[in-house]
C-alpha cells in the first residue's frame, strides 16, 4: 500500500533513483542471510499456539 501511495505520488522512482545512486559504485556483498526469529513468541504474545506463528 506505501508502494502504490508512493508512486503514485512519483516519490517512489525519485527514492529508487537515489537508492541506486548510493550503491552504484560500492562492493555489493555476495550473499545475504536472512535470520528468522520471534515467530513463535509473536503467535504465544497473540494467544496462538506456536507452530501457527510460522502460516
């Protein structure tokens, strides 16, 4: 929903233009890592049981 207000706004491509402008000339990293955590204790805070944290 942000996506859409921003571009219809036109600020999202000046934001994607800028964004690209920062790392153009930068060392990209090679890989990434992505670390779940919390969903378990966000399901049990809602009064779910742990495993639906995950759906």
């Amino acid at each position: 929903m942000l996506k859409t207000l921003l571009s219809i706004l036109g600020i999202y491509k000046i934001y994607e233009k800028w964004l690209q402008h920062q790392i153009k000339d930068q060392k990209k990293p090679e890989h990434i890592a992505i670390i779940l955590d919390g969903n378990r204790r966000w399901a049990r805070e809602s009064g779910l049981e742990p495993w639906m944290g995950h759906y």
